[in-house]
C-alpha cells in the first residue's frame, strides 16, 4: 500500500544541486495491546499510533530554502496530508522553512514503513519502525518457606509439603506474567509448581535439603 501526501503549492524552483533531509519522531513507534488506553482507530478498533515527519530542502551550502513544493509519499500507514496541502512550520529564523505531515501507523501496517519526501527532481526518504511492546522477564526474589521437620514411619515415604507462594516477583514491565516454579527437593527429585509435596525416605537424610 503506498500513501500519497500533498504539497504547499509555490513557485519557487528548487536548484538540481539540492537536497532533501527526512526526519520522524518518534523514529520507533510502540502499540501496546495490554494498555486499555492506547489509541485505536475509531472505525476498526486497531491499535495506532503516530510519528511527525519534517522535511527541509537545502541549498549547496547547507541552507534551508523557503517556499518550496514538497510532496510526500510512504509505503505503508496513512499520511495526514492525503488529499489537503503538507503545512510547513517556521522554524526560529525566518528564512528557515520545514514541510511538515504526519504518519499514522495501525498495528496492520508493516513493521517498517519508508516515507519519502519529494521537491521536483530531489528526494530523501526516512524509516519508522514498528514494534510490540512486550514483557522483559526479571528474575523473582525467591522464598522457600521457612525450615521444616516432618516424623514419619520409617518404612514408608515421608510427604513433605513445601511452598514458595511468598516469591516475590514484583516485575514493574508485566503485570501478567506467569510465575513458574520448579523444586529440586534434593534426593535426586524433582517437583513443579508454586506449593508442591516431596517425598523423602529415612535413607534420603535431612528433607530440609529442598530447594526451589
């Protein structure tokens, strides 16, 4: 899908030694499917997001020219300026001009989107990437409960439960992120899962060998 945008229209001719500079801020656009108040699109309820992208023409000396006829196009997204003139906005000098649109990007579009700014025979393009925000995995603080000593009989297994449920894991980047526990109960078993049971034989020792 290629999105065309507009122009402001002037007569100012733009030298064949020119260029063009494309910037966009954000370079990286973040959707965020777990933030309930993330922008969507109104009509389909897509996640969406936005970058402003400047372009400036200058000269073989490396100033900005006034009043020239910038167009813009991007492979992906929706650009403001489709249909309406790009508006340029006057920077702190007066003879200092940008053209000026903005991207949109649903999290259909493509993960990089180019939009490239056109005056006359020159142009120059810039990349906006698209990403996910996603869970970092942080490492909890583990607590195994405190020590225990069971009595059992001792021709028979003895069943020692254990939990882990005061773990803090506390992780700032994830609200949802599953804990997942396993206990190496120290006789050679194992055992999953936040409270388990290990079973120990009077041969095995101490139980209190058990740790998550």
């Amino acid at each position: 899908m290629l999105a065309a945008g507009g122009c402001e229209n002037t007569n100012t001719l733009v030298p064949s030694d020119a260029t063009i500079t494309v910037t966009a801020n954000p370079a990286t656009v973040v959707l965020d499917p777990d933030n309930p108040s993330a922008a969507r699109d109104p009509q389909t309820g897509l996640l969406l997001a936005t970058a402003s992208i400047l372009a400036t023409v200058l000269n073989s000396d490396g100033y900005p020219l006034e009043a020239v006829q910038v167009f813009f196009s991007a492979g992906g997204g929706k650009l403001g300026t489709q249909g309406p003139p790009a508006r340029r906005r006057r920077r702190s000098s007066p003879t200092r001009r940008r053209a000026h649109d903005t991207l949109t990007i649903l999290e259909t579009d493509p993960n990089s989107i180019v939009v490239t700014a056109f005056a006359t025979s020159i142009s120059g393009s810039v990349s906006v990437a698209k990403t996910l925000a996603s869970c970092t995995n942080v490492a909890p603080v583990v607590d195994a409960g405190p020590d225990k000593s069971e009595d059992g009989d001792p021709d028979a297994p003895v069943a020692v439960a254990l939990t882990g449920t005061a773990t803090d894991d506390d992780n700032p980047d994830c609200d949802d992120c599953d804990l997942v526990a396993t206990w190496d109960c120290g006789n050679g078993t194992s055992a999953s899962g936040l409270s388990v049971t290990c079973y120990y034989d009077y041969a095995d020792g101490d139980p209190d060998r058990a740790t998550p």
